[in-house]
C-alpha cells in the first residue's frame, strides 16, 4: 500500500475510475495541462486524452449544466468546480435539475455525475476561497454529499460516488490536501457511502465532524485524554443521505454530544444533528447536545483562525459536556 | 454567416416554387394533422381547465408550425430538450395524446407520477423529448451537454434545444450557446420569437437587432426563418441538423412567430399585448397556410380536412375522458426517484405519513386552482 496525501489519493481515485470504465470524463476550469489549481486532476490529461480530461469555458452554469447533459447520454461526468465558493452560477443546475431529474420524469431521465470541489477554510483564502456551503445541498433532496477527510476514505468514497446512480457533491477539505498522509490501496475499492467512521473510539463523550474539523478534534480528543475526559469522535463522511440510524446510535451510547463544523453555525449541518437527538433520543441525554462551529458571520481572512474551530474551542466544549 | 431577413418557402398561393420538402405524401398530411392536434388538445385543454378539471395549461395557438417543422427535421434517435410550449413535436414523432392527458390530470399513469404542473411533459420514447422545467434557459447547456456526449460516444446523434426569445436573456442561453461553439457539439437552438415573453414584449428582451444575430458572438450561424411557414422552420432547422450531424457544430434558428393566446391559462393577454397585433397574426395562421399548399399539391380537400379536424377532437376528447377516470398516483410515489433506492429517511418519513392517514383519515386536496 502506497502512502499519499489526501490530493494524491484524489488523484488517484480519479485515475481508477478512468481507467476501469471509459465514460468516465474528468472536466473543468484549469484541470487538463495545468492539472487543476491544486493539481488534483494532474497528468490525467496527458495519460487518457483530451477526450477524457479537458479544460472548459470559465463557467460554473455551464460546466454543471452540460455534465448533467453528458450523464443523461450516458457517460460519467466528474465535473470540478474550481472553489466551492465560486459554485452558485450553478447551483440552479444543481439544485433544480441535476437534484430533480429522476423525480421529475419519474425515472425516464437520470443525471449521475459527480461534482468536485475543495470547500472550507484554512489556507488564507478569505470570503472566497474558504467557503462551507454544505447546507445548501444538504438542504437539497435528489442529491448526495459526501467529505472525506483521510486519503483512504478520499479515494474510496471517491470511487462510490463515481458508481452511484445519483448526483454527488463530494466535498473536498481542502485544508487536508497536503496536510494529510495515509495508507491508500492501489486499483478499485470503494467505502460505501451513508456510512460513519469511528475515528476515535470514546466512552464519555461523542464528538460529530467531518472534513478539516476531523484532524482538529481528534487533536481535541487527545487533550481531553489527558485530563481524564474519554471522547469518541466519529467523522460523518456522508452527510446526505445521513446514516441517522447510526448517529443516534453513537449519541445513545454516550448520552453526550459535541458537533463540530467550520460553517456558520445557525441552519449549519449542527442543528440537524442536535434536532435529530431531540427528538428520536432525549431520554437518553446527560447534557444538552453543544455545536462548535464557524460564525455566523462571512469567512474573514486575517484573522481565520479565530473564526475556524480550532482544538482549543472543541476541547472546551468536550469538558463542558463532559462535566454537565 | 446570419441572416436578418426570414426565409419563406409557401407563397400566398400555396406554391413552394418547387421546393422538394423531402417527406412522402403521407409523412406531408401527418404534420398538417399534428398542426390540427396540437390546436385540438389545446382547446380541450382551455376547456377543462375552466371547467375546473385541470388546474393549468399553456395555449399553442400560433406556433404550431415552428413545433412541427423543427420536429419533422429529427429523427426518431435524436434528442429534443423542450421549452414548455413545444409538445407538438412529442406528439409529431408518435407520443400518443392520452400519454399527454395523463400529465394534464397529474394522475396514476403519468410518466412523471403527477410530480410536476401539467404541461410539464417527459417522453423518453418513441423519441427523446427530455423533461420539462419551469426554470428559464436550464435546459440549453444540458442539451450541448448530451450532444457533447454524443459526439464523446462517436454517435450522429443531433439536440434540439428549444426556448423562447425570453429564454435568450438567460444565464443557460450564454453558457450553453459559448460551450457548443467551443465545442462544436452537434446541437440545434431554435429560438422561438412569439413576441413576448408573458407580459413582456421581444424588444424588452435585447439591445442586439433580432436574435438570430447573438449566433455570431458564439461563432456559429444565425438563421432566420418564419416561423408560421412549416416547410421553411423544416428547411433551416434540416439545414441546421445536417450540418451538425456532419460535424461542422451548431446552429442558432430565430423563428419569428406569434403566440396567439396568453402565457398560460392563468394569463390574460388582453391586458397588454395590442388588438391589432392579435388580428395581424390572426391573418398569418400557420394551419390554413399549410392548408394552402396541400391543397395546392392535391393532398387535401375540404372533405378530407373536416374528417381530420373531426377525427382528432374525437381523440383528445376520448383521452381527455380516459385519463379523468385514472385517479392520482399512490401515496408511495411521494418518497420514490428521489434517488435511485428509496434511502432510510425517506422510508421512515413515508412510514410516518401512511400512519398518519390510517389514524387520522387522509389529507384533502386543494382545489387545484393555479394562483396566479
């Protein structure tokens, strides 16, 4: 087994999938000779033509509009949208047609591609460039929205998402790029999607994330290890369609819940958790279910790593849940 | 490379000055009967809804020959991605009117499980005549999409998509007119011109002369046509799928037509567009004109067209009958094609809605009055 960073583990996710079926494409700004502006699609050009990876117009409507063209001939589109925060042109196309095809013409029509994107903060992007918007989709039936945050699961999750017969958002954490190493297998594997990992196991406290915030709160975990707080953190991986089953299955066991993610936190992926607990398993709650998140406020640059959920506020919510 | 002027083929006369439309005796009388469909199924249409019968409909009167000419151009492997005012080239390559009536109703048999407004049509056979959406303009890069694909796949597969002027102003009209001309993808955009988009006329739409000129800011041809002569929509939109079946990329088509009646049913034209614009298009009809040159040719009689005109009323109104007695679809159908397999939540929030109905009695329907 090779060890790669999360990009690499991208890259070659998306080398399997065009190599093991040919209506794989791999399409977007910058992504065929430059090898995308993160280089995650790098070389792809080079080894499968530029029939299988190509640059198009700087259009984010455009990109997403014609991909949804391209699953309903037939092919596997895998679009690339440069940043997250740069996707709205296309967000009627995905929110009102790619989400919707299947339900509209009740099954006649189809659109399953997956679209590619680095989301959320951490590398002095400000407003623009470090953007969470995965409410948006979540808030989106039809769609599916994944974020891996380890290279196994990056490739994976990567992979399943090319098979699946749905839309995809799969979010990339774009902080964990390079910052990131794991054990990758070569070829094809997939890890299933609506599906949690237990990152850490834990007795006291359960701690939700997923993304960049996986790193930051097993870093929290560990602290509060060595004052004696026992935390679990489980990475969500798949946010829609949610293992719910799953969650509450970890939030009963503990009775005790943190959520921790980098967007705002009002309407933010949080409160479907803690809404969710309320009402399937109150019964079984020591302490009122606590979020840590981004601000309700846009994304600064300067001072982003105050607005970034850090491992300071997640240990400082584990002991107060911990110590209710 | 554009065209300002819209070419014409039948004369006043109902001469073509010996132009070979390249469709058998039969295949010429099988538009002319879809024009009289498409105008059948729309008066059906008008009257139900005001009976109360259906909530809504869009009127076609008008632009029956641009829907049939354009269709009559594709071939049965070909895709159309639809405006919500084109169902006549579905029913031009065989999609029977009860199918239709079925969408009208929202009922059991629609192809779309009533999920959508009527009109709101999705055929996948006998050709591809892709799922309606209200958005504006969304379709178009779907469409250079497919026809991308197409051409990925080394098939001679041709798009129409088709949108009307207002449709022009969109984000997907721009996008998707840049994309194919970069690309070259085997696609066709008609632009139907009726005039106005609801309330707003044509010259609020654009600052440019026409739109059939916007083709040459995307490197492509812009073809102007009048749009309420079916052998001329047929002549350019072939022109057009030829050229894009060879390869040699799209093509813009601007047919000038007018939409007789309002935007909707819940629409009422008299409001803004001039009584003298109405009368002036009145004397343009494309039915009657068409009706010049079969009978011209000797195709047709007025015995014949009475029988035709007799024959499909009797069929909208038999459909119309049939698809009123199907009911609306099952509760289940709710939860289902939202994706691929119904997911955990979306069974447990079926679960919840079909115990509330067994306690508590079943939700009432609205009145299915559109509120606009």
């Amino acid at each position: 087994m090779a060890t790669l960073t999360l990009l690499q583990a991208i890259n070659d996710g998306l080398r399997t999938a065009m190599k093991d079926d040919p209506t794989v494409l791999v399409f977007g700004e910058d992504v065929g000779k430059k090898g995308g502006v993160f280089l995650a699609t790098e070389n792809l050009q080079r080894d499968f033509g530029a029939n299988r990876c190509f640059d198009t117009p700087l259009s984010e409507d455009g990109i997403i509009g014609t991909a949804i063209g391209m699953a309903m001939n037939g092919l596997k589109p895998v679009a690339e949208i440069q940043f997250q925060d740069f996707i709205f042109p296309g967000f009627d196309q995905i929110v009102s047609e790619a989400a919707k095809l299947r339900y509209r013409s009740g099954g006649q029509y189809t659109a399953p591609l997956v679209i590619r994107t680095p989301f959320g903060g951490g590398i002095r992007g400000g407003l623009y460039h470090s953007q969470s918007g995965e409410a948006y989709f979540c808030h989106t039936p039809g769609l599916k929205v994944v974020v891996p945050s380890t290279p196994h699961d990056a490739k994976g999750l990567l992979l399943a998402s090319i098979a699946d017969p749905d839309p995809v958002i799969f979010l990339e954490p774009k902080a964990l790029y390079r910052s990131v190493k794991g054990e990758v297998p070569e070829g094809s594997y997939t890890v299933e999607l609506s599906t949690l990992r237990e990152a850490r196991p834990g007795k006291q406290v359960t701690v939700f994330c997923y993304g960049a915030m996986v790193p930051v709160t097993l870093k929290a975990a560990e602290e509060a290890a060595a004052t004696g707080v026992d935390a679990r953190v489980v990475d969500l991986r798949t946010l829609l369609p949610l293992d719910e089953d799953g969650v509450l299955e970890h939030a009963r066991s503990t009775g005790r819940v943190v959520v921790v993610h980098e967007a705002p936190r009002f309407c933010g992926f949080g409160a479907e958790i803690s809404a969710l607990i309320a009402e399937h398993c109150i019964e079984y709650m020591e302490a009122p279910v606590v979020r840590v998140t981004g601000f309700d406020t846009p994304f600064p640059n300067t001072l982003e790593h105050h607005y970034l959920p850090d491992h300071r506020r997640v240990l400082d919510a584990i002991e107060r849940v911990a110590h209710f | 490379m554009t065209t300002t002027e819209p070419l014409r083929v039948i004369q006043a006369d109902g001469g073509v000055n010996g132009y070979d439309p390249g469709l058998s005796e039969p295949e010429l009388v099988h538009c002319y009967r879809t024009m009289l469909l498409v105008r059948a199924f729309d008066a059906i249409c008008l009257k139900l809804q005001r009976a109360g019968r259906i909530g809504f409909s869009i009127p076609n009167e008008g632009i029956e020959a641009t829907q049939v000419g354009a269709a009559s151009a594709l071939r049965k492997s070909d895709w159309i991605f639809p405006s919500y005012r084109d169902f006549g080239m579905a029913l031009y390559h065989g999609v029977p009117p009860l199918e239709m009536m079925h969408n009208m109703f929202g009922d059991a048999r629609d192809g779309a499980k009533g999920r959508q407004m009527p009109v709101h049509f999705s055929f996948a056979e006998p050709i591809r005549f892709v799922s309606i959406s209200s958005p504006i303009g969304t379709h178009i890069p779907q469409a250079v999409g497919a026809a991308h694909a197409a051409r990925l796949r080394e098939e001679d597969t041709v798009v129409l998509a088709s949108f009307g002027e207002g449709g022009t102003s969109s984000l997907g009209f721009h996008s998707g007119l840049n994309f194919a001309g970069v690309w070259k993808a085997p696609v066709v955009f008609l632009c139907q011109n009726n005039g106005w988009a609801i309330s707003c006329p044509a010259e609020e739409q654009t600052a440019s002369d026409g739109f059939a000129i916007k083709a040459e800011a995307y490197g492509m041809p812009g073809v102007v046509v009048d749009g309420n002569d079916l052998l001329a929509v047929r002549k350019v939109t072939l022109a057009a799928v030829e050229r894009a079946r060879a390869g040699d990329g799209p093509t813009l088509i601007e047919s000038k037509t007018f939409r007789m009646g309002g935007h909707s049913t819940s629409d009422d034209p008299k409001r803004y567009v001039p009584a003298e614009q109405v009368e002036l298009w009145k004397k343009r009809d494309p039915i009657p004109r068409f009706e010049k040159f079969l009978e011209a040719s000797g195709l047709i009689d007025a015995a014949k067209t009475a029988a035709l005109r007799k024959e499909v009323e009797e069929e909208v109104a038999v459909a119309a009958r049939a698809a009123e007695q199907v009911g609306p679809p099952g509760l289940e159908t709710i939860f289902s094609d939202v994706y691929a397999t119904i997911p955990a939540h979306l069974r447990k929030q079926g679960e919840e809605l079909f115990d509330l109905g067994r306690r508590r009695g079943d939700a009432h329907a609205g009145d299915g009055k559109f509120p606009l």
